[in-house]
C-alpha cells in the first residue's frame, strides 16, 4: 500500500496565487522528499527535508514537517505557468538502506 | 552527466511476448530503483539492485518479471509473456549512496504498452 495520501488529488488555481499541497505518511522516516513530474515524463527531486527538521526552503518552495502528526506541506509561493505538474511526496523508512515509498500525488495546474 | 537512461522510450508487444527494459544510472551512483506507475497514478516501487545483487525485491511479481544489474552494462527489468495489465510506465532511478539522503535521479521512463 502506498505510504504517502497527497491532499488535495487535483488543485487548480491563477498564476501567482501560492499553492498548498499535503503529504500524510504511516510508518516513521529517515527523511521525506518532494518531486515533481511533468505530463509524460520523468520525476524531478525538488526537495527533501530530514526527519529532525521542521521546515526547509528552496527558492519559491517552502517544505515543512511535523513527525507527531506525521504530515508534511509543499508551498509554491508566486506559481507560475511552468509549474503545472504533479507533485508527489516520498518517505524513506528510518532503516537505511531503504528504497523511496511515493504518495499518490497532487495535479497542479496554474491558470494563466 | 548523461544523467539516468531508459531505452527504449516506447516499447509496444503483443501479449505473450517479452518485454526488455534497460537503464544506464548516473555516472558514480552504483544503486538502481525500478518503479511502475499505471496512468494517474504514483510510483509502485518493484525492485532495488547494486551491482550484481538484488538488494530488495519486494514489490516485483512473483512470476514473469526478473531484473538484474550485472557488473558491467546497464540493468535491465525483463517481463515475460507480457500480458495487458503490464502496459504502464516504468521508470528506473539511480542513486550514489545507501540511503536516499540525497533523493533519487530518475529516467524519463520506458512506456510499455502490450497489445
């Protein structure tokens, strides 16, 4: 069964509005990464946050992490037409030497 | 950097056939992922490999599918006798370390449609 529930499964919303995705896992994690796939491709990594840390930044992307209530968030703030993709969050179990276990993903599409 | 791989880009077999699927990793990274995402919906992990050694194969089926990674040349996911349900996109990762601390470098995928 699939690790991660991506919320909400589809999410449309005007360019340059900030979009909102969360991630909720099961099991304990070493760490919990962010990627994004564009229609017919592959995935790209965008992110990943450690399992001791609460938030983390990267450009216009704000993760955060709460391991009490096992849920993480993914901010796009100022989105823009390019970032139309599914976005699907990834756990790694607190093992190591342990393979990525993805959620179902969130469809963004900015409207122009 | 090359990056991560995947030949071929489109793969059609009628059902019964075999299927093969290969994957050159990036450059440095000696860890492979295989995973199958049908249409909208997230990544199934299948298999994980280091060279020559299947580390965790926990999500491949039991019968038909087989991967490997041998010492030299690019893994390779092999189905055989591939019937409808096969049809999906199959991607490969690689990574450099044990862990996944540095996230996953994926291929553009193999789409496998059996007919």
């Amino acid at each position: 069964s699939q690790q991660g529930e991506e919320d909400p499964q589809a999410l449309s919303i005007q360019e340059g509005e900030n979009a909102t995705m969360n991630c909720s896992y099961k099991t304990s994690i070493n760490n919990l990464q962010w990627y994004r796939q564009n229609s017919g491709r592959g995935l790209v990594h965008l992110i990943l946050i450690r399992s001791n840390e609460r938030e983390k930044h990267s450009g216009r992307l704000r993760v955060t992490l709460d391991t009490s209530k096992k849920s993480s968030s993914l901010l796009i703030t100022a989105s823009r037409a390019a970032d139309t993709a599914s976005y699907f969050c990834a756990t790694e179990g607190d093992f190591g030497n342990e393979k990525l276990t993805f959620g179902t993903g969130t469809r963004l599409t900015i409207i122009p | 950097n090359a990056g991560v791989m995947q030949n071929p880009r489109h793969l059609v077999r009628r059902r019964g056939q075999e299927a093969r699927l290969r994957c050159s990793p990036m450059k440095g990274h000696s860890h492979v992922y295989w995973y199958r995402q049908l249409p909208e919906e997230g990544l199934k992990f299948m298999v994980y490999l280091q060279k020559e050694n299947i580390i965790d194969e926990s999500g491949m089926p039991k019968e038909r599918f087989s991967a490997e990674f041998p010492k030299e040349g690019p893994s390779i996911l092999r189905i055989q006798q591939v019937v409808r349900g096969d049809s999906a996109a199959y991607f490969c990762a690689s990574s450099p370390l044990t862990d996944a601390n540095y996230g996953y470098t994926f291929g553009s995928g193999t789409r496998l449609t059996v007919v």
